[in-house]
C-alpha cells in the first residue's frame, strides 16, 4: 500500500515539475506589444521525457536513425535538476518542492530548419509511446496564432 503512495508522489512531482518547466519556457518568449508579434529566443524544440538516464543513449540512438536532419542532445535527471535550481533560484518555495529523481532524463529534438516541429513531435510521439513524455516547445507556430 505504502508503495502506491510513493509511485503517485512520484508520477505527481514529475507532473509539477514539466508544468513549472513548460510555464519557464513559455516566459522565454517575448511579446512585442506595438506590433502585436511575438519573438522566440529559443529554438523549437521537441523534448521526450524518460524515467530513468539508462534510456537515454538508446533513445537518442532512436531519434538519430530515424530524424537524421533533426539535432539532439540530452540532459539527465541530475542536469534538469540543475537547470530547474538554476531557474526557479528566486522562489524558494519552488525550489523546496524539487528532487533530483523527481526530474526527467530527457532527449531535447530541434528539427531541422524550415521543417514542422508540430510535424517532429507527432513521429516522436508515435515512436515513444508512453511511460515516455513527448513536450512540445513551439514557439513558431504559436506566432500565427497571436
């Protein structure tokens, strides 16, 4: 019984923290309010969240054989633990909540240029079906949108 609360701790703790991390991301985007657009600093990006590092060489591997033209690289739970202090460093309630098992090991997906993200993450999506994560940090095609 004790270890169905853990799991749920657990799968809940993940579920925070990809929440704060997609609001993070979106924040690195600047609206430009004269002129009504929209600016990304940051590349599109397509990320698979896994539970554990050991997934991360052979999911690479994965998206490498099948994305050739697409760009990848990883962080490990421990690295994403990191940027997630280095982030929230002025909220320290946030950071309380933070655990290094509690992050993903992810593979960070950018496509190629002038090639549809939205078009990236529904291959990855089909390839790494859960318990793995697909997230989604699009901000080009959000542009249309504003």
């Amino acid at each position: 019984m004790r270890t169905k609360y853990v799991v749920m701790a657990v799968a809940l703790g993940v579920a925070a923290v990809v929440g704060i991390g997609l609001m993070v991301w979106s924040s690195v985007t600047t609206s430009t309010r004269a002129t009504g657009t929209q600016r990304c600093l940051k590349p599109d990006e397509v990320d698979i969240y896994l539970h554990t590092d050991d997934e991360l060489s052979q999911a690479q591997a994965k998206v490498r054989a099948s994305h050739p033209d697409a760009e990848s690289d990883t962080q490990t739970k421990q690295q994403s633990y990191e940027e997630f202090l280095q982030l929230f460093k002025d909220q320290p309630d946030v950071l309380r909540t933070a655990r290094p098992e509690a992050m993903p090991a992810v593979v960070k997906v950018r496509p190629e240029p002038g090639a549809s993200a939205s078009a990236l993450g529904d291959a990855l999506a089909q390839e790494f079906p859960p318990p793995a994560e697909i997230h989604r940090l699009i901000c080009s095609e959000l542009q249309g949108s504003h």
